[in-house]
C-alpha cells in the first residue's frame, strides 16, 4: 500500500473491536467511513443514553473534553492497528495496543451535545520506533469542534489470563 492510498475501507463496530481493546461501555467508536496509512475517520454517534450525561451537566447535557479526546486517541488506535495488520511485514503480526504519551495542545471550540455526530479526522504527522505523532480534527456537520495534536506509543499487547 502507498504512503497516501485512500482506502473505501468502511469499517463497523465488530471490525472496530477486533482492532482495538476498548468495550462497552467505554468503547467510543461507531464505525470508521475512511482509512488509509497514514489517515483515519471515525464516526461518534453521541446520544441522550451516554452515561456521563447526568453528571455533566444535569439540565445542559455537554460531552466532556476528556471524552472527545479519548475518541479521538480510539481512531488513532484503530489506524495504527489497521496500518499493523495489514502491513506485517513491517511489525511482527502481534495484537499493539496505542497508549497516550503526551498531548501537546488540544482546543474545544463549540460543544458537543446530544444528537450531534463527531466526524474524528486523525493523520500521522510522524514516526520514530514505536512511537506516532498525530494530529487531529472533530467535525460536526462540517464545523471543528475540536482539534489536538498528540504523541502515542505502540505497545505490544499483553496476553490476559
């Protein structure tokens, strides 16, 4: 695969969880419309049902920024895991887990509500060994949201007893 291939790669929720480890209730991700090596978009339906509607905030429901952001390292783990297992032969064809390591900037410009669909825009801006550097843009119809720029490290899954 070329370093800029668009892939028409839709990917749905059971695709999601064979790339990532994350479950219900903290699994953030609908489905992926687009992936390439190097990019990724992620789709959050956000609903009423959400479970930290209640707290945050009663009466005004808004979705955390730490959620936005935790969708947003979700797709970038759903990339790099795509990237992995269908380019082994640049990893061993292990199961790697993205784990933050540092966000270097991250702005929340309008909030996100109930009823709104995060379109979660990730590129790999670099990569040094196991790490990836990543930037970021979450779109509701068609106006940013929230944008960031982070770096993650790939980690090997460990086997779970």
């Amino acid at each position: 695969m070329e370093i800029n291939e668009i892939k028409n790669v839709i990917l749905n929720i059971q695709d999601i969880m064979e790339l990532i480890p994350h479950r219900a209730p903290f699994i953030l991700i609908d489905k992926v419309t687009l992936v390439s090596s190097i990019e990724a978009i992620g789709i959050k339906n956000v609903t009423i049902n959400e479970s930290f509607f209640p707290g945050h905030f009663p009466g005004n429901p808004i979705v955390p920024g730490v959620i936005i952001l935790e969708s947003i390292a979700q797709v970038a783990g759903i990339l790099t895991s795509y990237y992995i297992k269908n380019n082994s032969h640049d990893l061993e064809d292990d199961k790697y887990d993205v784990y933050f390591t540092s966000v270097e900037c991250a702005n929340f410009r309008i909030p996100v509500i109930p009823g709104d669909r995060m379109a979660i825009e990730v590129k790999i801006l670099a990569t040094r060994g196991v790490l990836r550097k990543f930037v970021s843009c979450v779109k509701v119809e068609e106006k940013i949201v929230a944008n960031a720029k982070f770096t993650a490290a790939m980690i090997k899954r460990q086997r779970v007893i």
